[in-house]
C-alpha cells in the first residue's frame, strides 16, 4: 500500500530545499539584500518544501490497495476494478492528482468504497479541507474574485470564481439543518437579536461607504 521510492524522493527533495535556503539566507546577509526581498524569498522557498513535504505524505500512502475484494461494515462483498481512478487534490501547497484503487459491485455501477480516500480523510470535493478553510473565511467579507486575488498573491496559485461559489454553495448545504437544530430564543428575546443584526449590518454599509 506504501509507495517508499517516490516518498523518498520527496524527502531527499525537501533536504535539498532545507540545505539552499540555509545559503539562500546565508548569501543574502552577505549581500545586504533588502528585507522584504529575503522575506518573499524565503516564503516562495517554504512554498515550496512544504510541497515537497505533502506530496512526500501522500506518495508513501499508495493506491489504497487493500485485496481483491473488501467488505463492507454491513457484509457486502465489493470487488476491485481492474483500473484505477484520478482524483485532485487541492492543497495550500498546490495541486496533486492522486491514482487510487476503488470497489465496487460492478463497473458500472457507483463506486462504493475509495479506501485511500477514506483513510487520509479526503474531502469529497477536490480543495483540502485547509484551503477550505481560508477561502470562506475571505468569503465571508470580500467577494470571490477578490479571495482569488488575494489567495494567489498568498500562496502562488489561481482558483477559478466557480469553483469557490461551488465550494461556498457545498459548504452550505448544512446550514438549514444546524439551524434547525438549535433552540429558537425565548419570544422576549428574540426581537433583541434581530436588532443586534440589524445594526451590525448597518455598521458593514457605513464601512464600505
């Protein structure tokens, strides 16, 4: 299940990135280059070994090839296909296609069980759960052009403004049932929460004027 040789070379990889911003660093103080060029350098540099250091993690994960068969909690009995089947990934770090094994009853029937996605947790969409994390947290203020903008200057990689609107409308569809979930505000009280929202948008309005 592990694939070690391509893991390895990830790691030799990231040694090899360790070791030259060591004298990235070095030969910029020797230098007197400006600050906040040796700081953008070193962030492209961290960049990229965190890079090299993902794409190591998932390297030494495989294909999620556990048999020819697997079963199910419930006892059905899945087959592997004969093919495997790519997936994106998404990360902060930028993009990998992962090859993974996958069971099913029949080909053409639904996949049923992707075991390398279910071990290492893989969202079902193909943006990391991190990256998630910051685009909707920029969302939330800015419109999805502008946390495109900003998380490429950020991180050095574009995400189209669909692919976030659908992240954002994918994120969402938990809204109704959470809401549904919690106790409504005594009556007396409720009337003094609408007010609250009604000014904290009021106050939005006036800052963006």
């Amino acid at each position: 299940m592990f694939s070690q040789s391509t893991a390895g070379h990830n790691l030799e990889e990231l040694q090899a990135l360790t070791m030259e911003l060591g004298q990235y660093v070095h030969d910029a103080t020797r230098k007197g280059v400006a600050a906040h060029v040796v700081e953008k350098g070193i962030w492209n540099r961290v960049l990229e070994m965190g890079r090299q250091a993902l794409g190591g993690f998932i390297a030494g994960q495989g294909d999620g090839d556990v048999g020819e068969t697997f079963m199910m909690p419930d006892g059905q009995v899945l087959k592997r296909l004969d093919r495997t089947h790519t997936r994106p990934y998404q990360s902060i770090f930028g993009r990998f296609e992962l090859n993974r094994v996958v069971y099913e009853t029949r080909e053409s029937q639904k996949i049923e069980c992707v075991p390398l996605d279910a071990r290492l947790q893989f969202p079902e969409s193909g943006f990391s759960y991190v990256l998630q994390d910051w685009d909707q947290a920029l969302g939330v203020e800015q419109a999805f052009l502008r946390v495109d903008d900003t998380m490429g200057m950020i991180l050095g990689f574009n995400q189209s403004v669909d692919s976030l609107e659908r992240m954002n409308r994918h994120m969402a569809r938990d809204v109704a049932s959470f809401r549904s979930s919690r106790e409504a505000p005594p009556t007396d009280e409720e009337g003094h929460v609408i007010d609250g929202l009604r000014q904290m948008g009021t106050k939005r309005k006036l800052r963006g004027n």
